[in-house]
C-alpha cells in the first residue's frame, strides 16, 4: 500500500474518530461547594494529597480534572426556626453571588440549586418559605416565577449566567408543601399520590422553568429526585412529567450507599430511567462515601470500609458502573469542600474531599475525576500544541500553528485542541 493510501485511511479514521470526539456527549464531574467562603473565611488549610499548601481551591480542582461545580440557593434562611434549623442552609442569591463569579471565571459550568424553602428541601421536608405561607397555590405559581426571575436576572446583570439550573432539590414528593407545623400530615397531605397534586407540583414547575428560559435560555434544567431505591416511584414521578408536559433536559438523582444501598440499586434505577425516558440525560447530582467516620442516619450496610482507600474504592467502583452509561453526563460529589483543619468549626457530614483531621484532599477527588476523562472519547483534550506531530481540522486539511486560531483540530498522536 503506498503512502498516498495509507495517508488517506488515516485521515478517513482520524476524521470519522474526531466528528464523535468533537460532537459527543462530554461529561461533568464536581461538587457542591456552597460553603466553600465560611471555610476560608473560618482559615481551613487546603492541602494537595501530599501535604502542600493550597492557595486556591478552585485552581486545584480544576487540575485535578473537574468542570461542573454546584451551589443551592434558600429564599431566606433567618426567617426559618424550626428546631432543626442550620447554620449551613444559610445562602441567598445574593450572597452566593460571589462564589458564582469565581466558579466562572475559573472556568468551571456552573449548577444553581434552588432549594424553594428557607431550609434544607428534601424528600421527607419541603416547607414553604414564610414569607410565602399565606399564598393560595395561583399567587404561588406566580410568586416562583418572580422569585426565579429575579433571582437569575441578578446573577445574570452581574455577569454570571448557570449552565445548568436545579429547579427544585430532591422533590419526589413534591415541593412547598406549607408551613413545618406537623410534617406527618404535611406528608401525608402532600403525597404525590392524587392527580390535584401532580397537577399543582406540575404549575409550580412551569412557572420555575418558564423563567429560566427567559432569562438564562441555553441553561440545561434538571429535575431532581432521590428515589433510585424505590425504582417504581421514581419512574412514576418522571412519568408524570412527561404527561404533564413539563420542559426540562436532565433527571438529577441523589445515590448515597448508606442510604440508599448497595451500587446495584443504583445501576438498577439508572437501567429503568435509560430506558423509558431515553430523550433525558441523566446525572448524579448528589452522592458521598465517609473517609473515616460513620454517616449519622445510617441506614443501610455498606461495602467499603471507613477509610481513605474505602472512599477511593467507592468512587472507582461508582465511576466504572456510570461510565457504562451513556447517558449519564453528571456526577457531582456533595459538601465536597468541608474542611475543619485549622479551623474551630464542627459539622455533622463526615463524607467531604479533604480530611478534616490532615486539611490534605483525598484520593477519591482524583478518582471521580476519570468519569470526564473516560467519556471524552478515544481523543484527550490538549491545552498545548505539540509542534513535533501533525495537526489537521475537521475536512482534513493539514494546519500549522498560525492558522490554529478557531475550531477544532486533531493531532496524529490522538489529542484534540480546541481555539
């Protein structure tokens, strides 16, 4: 075969292998980083796996391979006092704003998590804001409207527009229940077991969803619940948002092991969501693994021993099953970023990236990072050209340097840049 053919099949290879590099699905992996200021405020020492000074810890994430970060908004959290109110459900749009524009500016996509309550929104509590109790389900519909309008025009005027926007947090049951006065009948009441109710969850979301297309339109929605234990649940809840008609892109879950089970359970939901609502991608919006302690709340057995290497084993086992799925995009690592070392702080969650006995980062922050790496096809993506191979565009064509100034081109060595 002379070399004019062999060039010509490589170049038919190349091509055929950059189309699906350049258009497919990439993936995102992070964490939600909400309280990253109070700890660096508090004076936490971020320190890299081997024990060095972090000056910057979105910098390091970013080397380390991440590209999506996560940050929940509350409506207003000093109006909210129940007996298990929190110090750490404490943001507002406004005060996040801040963390916002980093996270941009480092170059990560960025997650906005609308909680709809002044406290922590999860399946087992959704309770109105206060200032909200008083309206009927019409003024509510339109109050989420404003709200969300509001809210991301603010973000938006101070240059900072989402990527992705979480339209709600862990709503299974359904969300703005009412006031926290007796949360078994609230439950009860509120079970999303009655078509008044999908009806009324379906209005709200609308309305939420409504405005994020207006203000931020190429903004992905996510829907998110946590039901991946209860498969029948959580496709009834994706179904009737489909008979609903509600417009959004990607069904968010949360997995955690110890409460949810072994991985199996996990692959089991996504199997199930892959294959009735095939037009939705899916990501792992919330999960953990302790690096030394029990979880409080334990309740289910878990594989993986209460370690650094268990917390490693967890992630790579977690990012082998996912990166089977190929609709799955997302897997985002919650409270990453807490971190007491240094600090006269306390918490509750046991299960961060960094150790808040050494303040160093653990080996599973790397190991989640593989899951963007192994979907980005058989090309890795370079940030520098190597003038000591050949590169060409997208129709073939050999370039040099000077020219590589827009577009996407493909080196013979498999990388691929982008300008």
């Amino acid at each position: 075969m002379d070399n004019r053919i062999k060039r010509k099949l490589f170049l038919t290879l190349i091509m055929c292998l950059a189309f699906g590099a350049a258009f497919g699905e990439q993936r995102y992996v992070g964490g939600d980083i909400s309280l990253l200021p109070l700890y660096e405020e508090a004076g936490a020492k971020y320190k890299t796996h081997d024990g060095e000074p972090i000056s910057d810890v979105l910098s390091f994430c970013k080397e380390e391979g991440m590209n999506a970060m996560r940050v929940r908004v509350f409506v207003n959290p000093e109006d909210y006092t129940g007996k298990d109110a929190d110090p750490n459900a404490c943001q507002t749009i406004e005060s996040v704003m801040p963390l916002c524009k980093r996270i941009k500016e480092h170059g990560f996509n960025l997650i906005l998590d609308f909680m709809y309550s002044d406290t922590w929104a999860d399946p087992a509590k959704q309770w109105t804001p206060k200032q909200w109790q008083n309206l009927n389900d019409e003024e509510l519909c339109k109050k989420v409207y404003e709200y969300k309008k509001n809210s991301l025009t603010l973000l938006k005027d101070a240059g900072v527009t989402p990527d992705f926007i979480q339209t709600g947090n862990e709503i299974s049951y359904g969300m703005l229940w009412g006031a926290n006065t007796d949360s078994e009948a609230n439950l009860k009441k509120t079970f999303m077991g009655s078509d008044k109710n999908w009806k009324r969850l379906g209005d709200l979301l609308k309305n939420a969803i409504s405005a994020c297309h207006e203000v931020c339109p190429d903004a992905k929605i996510i829907l998110h619940t946590e039901r991946v234990a209860a498969p029948n649940v959580q496709w009834n809840f994706y179904n009737q948002m489909k008979s609903l008609n509600v417009d959004y892109d990607i069904i968010g879950i949360s997995y955690y092991p110890y409460f949810h089970g072994s991985l199996s359970k996990l692959e089991t939901a996504i199997n199930d969501l892959e294959t009735n609502f095939k037009e939705k991608d899916i990501m792992v919006v919330e999960t953990g693994y302790s690096y030394k302690w029990e979880v409080p709340g334990t309740s289910e057995k878990v594989d993986y021993p209460y370690s650094d290497e268990g917390q490693n084993q967890y992630a790579k086992d977690l990012v082998d099953m996912l990166l089977k799925h190929n609709k799955v995009i997302g897997l985002l690592w919650w409270w990453m970023e807490y971190n007491a070392y240094g600090t006269s702080l306390s918490g509750w969650y046991n299960a961060p990236l960094f150790d808040s006995l050494t303040g160093k980062a653990t080996s599973a922050l790397t190991t989640i990072c593989s899951f963007a790496k192994g979907g980005n096809s058989v090309f890795s993506i370079s940030d520098t050209i190597n003038h000591d191979v050949r590169w060409y565009d997208l129709k073939g064509a050999e370039v040099t340097e000077d020219q590589m100034n827009h577009g996407i081109f493909i080196s013979t060595e498999g990388k691929k840049i982008a300008k």
